[in-house]
C-alpha cells in the first residue's frame, strides 16, 4: 500500500490491480491451488527444485501440508484484503506532516516512525484488529491444507463439530468454541475503542493546504518493483496459472509436452452450455453489487456515529457492529435461516436476498473498521464550518464528508464486493435451487470430482475480478482528485 499510493514506483496502477485480482481465487480454490503446486510428490513446485538442484528421491523437497504451509497460504489470501484495508488511509495522508518532520532535520526512518506510522494507527489498527479475527475463524485453508497435514485449528473444530465423520452434529459444543472465537476477539477490539476514542489526534484531512506528496525510490527502484512483481508471481500468477492448466486438460496431471495434447476448452463449453452457471453468474453480482452498497452506507454512519459522538452508546454501536466478524459464518447462516423460517410474511429464505441479508450482517464490522479511520483522519472543523456556513446534516454529509472519504468508501466497496461473490458459508447454508451463486457452483463442482469445470469457473470468477478492479481504480482515482 505504501509502495502503491506514496511512492513513485512504475505501473502502481498495475500493481494495484494485481495485488487485489488475487480475491478473485476463492480461497478453498488457493488452498486446492497450492495443494498441487506444493503437493510433496506431483506439486509442480517440487518437480522443478527436484530437476533444478538434481535432488534424489521422488518426495519434496518443500511441503505444503504442514503448518509453514498452511500460514504461508493464508498470508498470501489475507494480503489483498489488509493492502484494501489500508491503502485508502495512505492515499488521504497529508504529505506536509512529513515535509515538516524532513525540514527539521528528521531521518527518513525517523519520519516514518515518528509522523507516519502513528497517524495512521487507527487505519493499520483496525486491519489488524480485523485480521486476528479472520485468521482464527478461517475455515477454507485449514480445511483443505492443515487438516491434511494434521493439524488442527478452532475453527476446524467448529465444522468437525457440525458435520462430524459419524453421529450427530453437536450443536453445544460448536458454539461453545464461537463463544471462545468471540472472546478472543475483544481484547484488540477494547484496546481499539481506547485508540478511536482519542480520534482527533490522528486528523490528517484539513481544509488548510491539502496535499499529496510521493517519496522518490531513486536507484532502489529497479529492485523494489521486481520485489513486488516477484511476490505477486508467488502470490497469483503460480497459482492462476495452475488453476488455467487444470481447466485445459481432464485430469489433472504435470505440465509435460505430452499432457499438451490432451488440452481443450471442453471445461469452459460445458459452463457455458450450463443454466445454472448463467443463473449463478447473475445471482453473484446481484447480490455483491446489493452486499457492497449497502454496507458501505451503513458503516460510514456507523463510523461517524463512533468517531464524532464518544459516548457509551457510540461504544456499544461499534462492538455490536463487529461482533459478527468474531462469529463463524456457518452459525450466523444458520441462525438467519432459523429466523426468518419462523417470521410471518414473504419467503425470503427462498430467494437470493436472504443471502444479502447474512452477508449484509457478517460484513458489517468489516466496513464500520475500514471507515471509523477514515472519518478519523478528517478533522471535525471541517464539519463544524459547513454547519456554521448554514448547510444541513446531509448537505454536509454529501459534500464534505463523502468526498472526503471516497477513496476508501470506494476501496470498502471493492472489497466487500470481492468478499460477497466469492463466499462460500453463508452462500452453502442458504442456496435454494433459484439462488445459487458462483461460489457454490464451483465447491459444488469440486466436490463431485469435476476438477476441471471447476477450475474453469475460478477462471471465470477472476476475469470478473480483474474487470472490475480496473474500473473501480479510475473511480478512486476521481476520487482522490475531488480532495
């Protein structure tokens, strides 16, 4: 984010849109993805160091099924989701802070510690806080990669426990460990309200000589920007290109001159031909378009309720706001479902927008944390003047404070977006046979053994994601540009 939005490092915009296509691979597709680069045996990754380095054996010599596996994988999902988190509060950073800090005589070093790195603390903060909470309620890659390799998490626990091999589900004890998850959780999150209550000391955003200012990488730039091209090949292209080659053949096999001819668009003909990837197709961007609007709104006034006001029912607002980000989704779908089959009225749980409702609740915390740094870094004075000048409540919402913070009410919506469409929990729990969205038609294939239909509409699923990244970019851009 640092090198994206304050330096001068070529293709930023490229970067940019790399860095975030990547959540257009589901995560249970990664993990599947890097369980065949990283496989001990057939992992593309292992023949080529075997052939490289002339190693005997036919195992190794990295494995993916152990717990440096499994952390480097789900570091490498989570990047995209903290660089969106953050980037925003980068982009809105006034540069004359550190012009300052530079003029008096401070380091480089000293300026990012002294000026930078604090005022942007409720931003990092709360992609912090927000990230404990996803590492410990993530299900995908410890399903398929820590289970594999022995390894247990909580929240694998919790699924055993709803979807044990033999008896029962135990309902008592799976939400026994939601309980712990949640617990778990409130301890960054008090130590955030005491940082936002403080809020006025991060304000960075004045209606005195704004500016935006980039750092000059100089001779270091040839290096950095293979750095992060090289990261990115890690991170996405290795595992996207995986994912096209199991698309392009009927089993999955390595890469040889033999297995290319064995390769046909077979895969993409049968999604096409199919009426239920069409109907998924367009039940996935109602409901992400919907899912990201919609949240987006509530959290910045969610945000400003917590930011401005400073009260205990401000405080209250923000914990109830994300406490469904400290609950597995497989009980915040069952717990909407259970809902809304007792209440009177239309069938909702019939249709795509009872899954609006439950993405809705669970992505909530996520825009309240991205925006309560947002309006932090905006000083109040700003508002105070427009309602002295005599403008309203929401004329001073609509063009002073949106604007203000369009880069990461647009960023907010990108991610919620991406994290909507390729859902799998909530989406499983609630599907009926007319609300089916992409995510569980590519599970679905998978689990029939349909590897290369699946892989074909995670294919699919990151075309959509690259698209749309590049059209949001340019609107975050205008944007910046209203600042």
């Amino acid at each position: 984010a640092w090198l994206v939005e304050r330096t001068d490092i070529p293709l930023r915009n490229t970067i940019y849109t790399l860095v975030i296509a990547s959540l257009g691979i589901p995560a249970i597709i990664a993990g599947v993805s890097w369980g065949l680069l990283g496989n001990p045996r057939i992992g593309v990754v292992n023949v080529f160091l075997r052939w490289l380095f002339h190693l005997d054996g036919r195992q190794g010599p990295f494995g993916i099924f152990s717990m440096r596996g499994m952390i480097a994988v789900q570091a490498m999902t989570m990047v995209p989701v903290t660089f969106l988190l953050i980037t925003g509060a980068f982009r809105a950073m006034d540069a004359s802070l550190e012009e300052v800090a530079t003029v008096s005589g401070a380091s480089f070093r000293q300026t990012i510690q002294k000026i930078s790195l604090p005022v942007l603390a409720p931003a990092l903060f709360s992609a912090f806080v927000y990230q404990i909470v996803t590492v410990v309620e993530s299900l995908d890659i410890p399903l398929v990669i820590g289970l594999r390799g022995g390894i247990p998490v909580l929240s694998t626990r919790v699924y055993l426990e709803l979807r044990p091999v033999g008896g029962l589900p135990n309902y008592g004890m799976a939400s026994t460990f939601s309980i712990l998850m949640l617990l778990l959780a409130l301890g960054p999150l008090l130590y955030y309200n005491r940082l936002i209550a403080r809020a006025d000391r991060f304000g960075t955003v004045t209606g005195k000589a704004y500016r935006h200012k980039r750092y000059e990488l100089g001779k270091a730039k040839p290096f950095v920007l293979l750095a992060a091209f090289g990261y990115l090949f890690i991170a996405l292209i290795l595992p996207l290109l995986i994912l096209v080659w199991t698309s392009l053949i009927p089993f999955y096999e390595v890469p040889s001159r033999a297995a290319l001819d064995r390769v046909s668009l077979e895969a993409y003909r049968n999604l096409n031909d199919s009426e239920f990837f069409i109907d998924a197709l367009r039940n996935t961007l109602v409901v992400g378009a919907t899912v990201a609007l919609g949240v987006m709104l509530l959290g910045v006034l969610t945000a400003w309720i917590v930011v401005r006001t400073h009260t205990k029912w401000a405080r209250a607002l923000d914990v109830l706001a994300y406490v469904p980000h400290a609950m597995p989704g497989v009980i915040i779908g069952t717990s909407i479902l259970l809902i809304y089959l007792v209440l009177p009225g239309p069938q909702v749980e019939r249709t795509i927008w009872i899954i609006v409702i439950a993405l809705s609740t669970q992505y909530t915390s996520l825009s309240t944390r991205l925006m309560n740094g947002a309006i932090a870094q905006i000083q109040v004075q700003l508002e105070e003047a427009a309602e002295v000048s005599g403008a309203s409540q929401s004329q001073t919402f609509r063009k002073i404070l949106l604007p203000l913070i369009m880069p990461p009410f647009v960023n907010g919506a990108l991610l919620i977006f991406l994290l909507s469409i390729r859902n799998l929990t909530l989406a499983l729990i609630l599907m009926s046979p007319k609300s089916i969205l992409l995510s569980v038609l590519i599970f679905t294939r998978w689990d029939a053994g349909q590897t290369e239909d699946t892989a074909a509409a995670g294919v699919v699923m990151v075309l959509i994601t690259l698209t749309l990244s590049i059209v949001l970019r340019r609107v975050g851009e205008i944007g910046s540009a209203v600042r």
